[in-house]
C-alpha cells in the first residue's frame, strides 16, 4: 500500500504499534495551519474541509490503526484523540470511522491508496458486507440486511483481511476506494447539497429505511426469540426449585427416618443394657446376701474361738498362777529340808544310840497300841 510519507511525533517509551502500515501525515498540500480542504462538491460546489487534527486522525484510520495507536504516533492522549474522533464523524456525517473514511476517500481528502501485492477478486457477498460497513453499519444491522447472521458476517470480514493483508476495517475500505471496487456515492455532507442530488437522496433514503425495517424487524424477532427463552428459562428455574425444594424435603424426610432409627437402636441398646445391668444386679444382690451369710458365720465363729480363746487365756493364767505357787511351795519345803536335814540326823542319831541296838519288831496281833485307820480325808486343794 502506497502511504504519503509519514511525520512521525516522539511518544513516551512503553508504547507498543502493531499496526502493519507506517503512519501517514499531511503532505504539503494538506499542512494548511487551521483548516484542509478536499476536492469540490460535483452538485454545490463547496468541498469538504476539516481541522488539521481531523484530517490526520482521517489519514492514520485510513492506514488501519485504532485510536490507541493514533494517539502514539501524534503523541496525544487517548481522549484527545476521542474528542476529534467526533468531531469528524459530526462535521462529515458519519455513522462510524470505516463511514469516514469512505467519504473522505470520495471527497478526496485521502489520496487513493492501492494494495502492496495484487489481490484477488472479491466476491459479491464480500463486496456487499464492505460495501454495508462502508455506509457506516454494524455487523448486527449487515446480518439483518443480507439475511445471514453476524456469525456469518464475522467470518466474510475475516476473509477479507487475509485476502487484502490487512487488520482494519477501514484500512480495507481506503483500499478498495483505491480500486475502484465500492460504489461511488455523494460525498457533501451538507443537507442542502443533498437535497438537491434527488435521486440519489431518495435511493439513498429507500435503502437506508429498507436497511432499517429489515434490521427492526429482525431485532423484534431476536426479541421475541429472547422473550421465548427467558420464558423457558424461568419455568425450568420454577421446576427446577420445585424439584430442589422436593429434595431438600425429601432430604429433611430422610433425616428425621435416620434421627428416628438411631433412637430405636439406641433404645434398644439402653434396653438390653437395662436387661443385662437388672441380671448382673440381681446376680450381684444374690452373692451379696451369700457373701454376708458367710460373713455372720465367720463373725459367730470368730466370736466363739474369741470365747474359746478368753477361757483359754483364764486358764492358762490360773495354772500360771498355780504354777508360781506351786514352785514356791516346793522351793520353801527345800529350803525347809535343808535347813532341818542336819538337825534331824542328830537326833536320829542320839535316838539310836539312846535306844541302843536294835530289837526285833513284834508281831501285828501284839501290838497293844493298834488302833483302828482313821478316815482318809482328801487333801485341801490350793487355788
């Protein structure tokens, strides 16, 4: 593609062009300080005329950048170069930036700008839905106007990039103004030029309102369409609370089932447990009474071996006693003896010898002095 030679303004470092064209800026016929005017209006007269700043807003969008890459190459901020933006659609017209630059190409404020290799022919679908963006719709309003959808819009604009190399619509549009390829229409912006040009206003018109009715009755059948679906999705959202209502009733149902079973298990279990504490009570009660049977047995003959054992210990100290004195009877009677022992064998002595020898003894029958045994009386027991 042939660019006028680009002036190209020093942007702040971090900016990033991916654009595939360089940027074009006024040449020396388009550096007028305050206004730039295209060729005259082939009805009026008068041609179109735009700011400087307008204009090389036009040229850069006529190249196929976007706004942001506009706004780095004059070194602009992005709302100044919105600002212009609709000033430039006000002052030619026009419904978007493709829509201007068209009429810039027909009022001659772009030079023609042919491709950088040769393209093959469009078809005439293509060349219809550029011819539509070039008159300044959108893809929703095209769709409507062909009778497709804006699937299908998107997919021959997609086409028509990679067959012109190009990324913009409006880059595409500049193209195929060079080439002669889109219909040539009025280009005054001015009502009264307009009007005069009858023909061409009331085919316009004709189109434009064929474009509209189309478009408002597909847009009624999208609504309609819409309407429908919001409809079907508010009765599946109705029966789809009704069954998440059913659910969670059912879910409550279940629970209180499970809550109830749990409480027959475990009065079951307190049951049996209950039986089985009774059993092992009435076990325990029994070898309780057992237990204390045997305990006031063992407490009765632990209280006669206690008896046994008191009368015991009587007795033994009784015989104890018995014992001391019996020891100090026979103690005082040795004692006794030996103190008499030698007295007594004196005596005998002298008896003997007084008596003389012995004589022999008489009989029992002649013993004058026998007298009959006296009773035995049992000897005096000492306690």
């Amino acid at each position: 593609m042939s660019v006028p030679t680009a002036r190209r303004a020093h942007a702040p470092a971090g900016r990033k062009v991916t654009g595939n064209q360089d940027p074009p800026v006024l040449s020396a016929e388009h550096t007028e300080p305050d206004r730039v005017a295209g060729l005259p209006c082939p009805t009026c007269g008068n041609p179109v005329t735009l700011s400087a700043d307008q204009h090389a807003i036009l040229l850069y969008a006529a190249a196929g950048l976007t706004y942001s890459h506009i706004a780095y190459h004059l070194d602009w901020t992005d709302a100044r170069v919105l600002h212009h933006y609709t000033a430039l659609r006000k002052t030619l017209g026009a419904q978007s930036l493709p829509h201007a630059v068209s009429i810039g190409c027909r009022a001659g404020l772009i030079p023609p700008i042919l491709p950088e290799r040769p393209l093959s022919v469009l078809n005439a679908a293509q060349l219809r839905v550029f011819t539509l963006i070039a008159q300044g719709l959108g893809n929703a309003a095209i769709a409507t106007a062909i009778g497709s959808s804006v699937t299908a819009v998107r997919r021959v604009r997609t086409q028509v990039y990679q067959i012109t190399g190009q990324r913009e619509a409006t880059a595409v549009v500049a193209v195929l103004h060079g080439l002669n390829a889109l219909p040539a229409s009025h280009p005054c912006p001015r009502a009264s030029c307009t009007a005069a040009n009858d023909l061409s206003a009331r085919t316009a018109g004709a189109d434009h309102a064929t474009i509209a009715r189309r478009w408002a009755q597909r847009m009624f059948q999208q609504a309609e369409l819409r309407m429908r679906h919001a409809a079907a999705h508010r009765r599946l959202a109705d029966l789809t609370m009704d069954l998440a209502r059913s659910t969670r009733d059912l879910n409550v149902a279940l629970r209180a089932t499970d809550e109830a079973h749990q409480q027959v298990l475990q009065a079951l279990h307190i049951t049996t447990a209950t039986r089985d504490t009774r059993e092992t009570a009435a076990a325990a009660l029994r070898a309780a009474q057992a237990a204390d049977q045997v305990a006031q047995d063992a407490h009765r003959t632990a209280l006669r071996a206690w008896q046994t054992a008191d009368a015991a210990n009587e007795r033994a100290t009784r015989g104890a006693g018995q014992a001391m004195r019996l020891r100090a009877l026979v103690a005082g009677a040795q004692r006794t003896w030996t103190s008499a022992e030698p007295d007594l064998r004196h005596a005998a002595e002298q008896r003997s010898a007084e008596l003389g020898p012995a004589r022999e003894p008489l009989p029992a029958d002649h013993r004058p002095w026998r007298r009959p045994p006296a009773a035995a009386t049992p000897p005096e027991r000492t306690p």
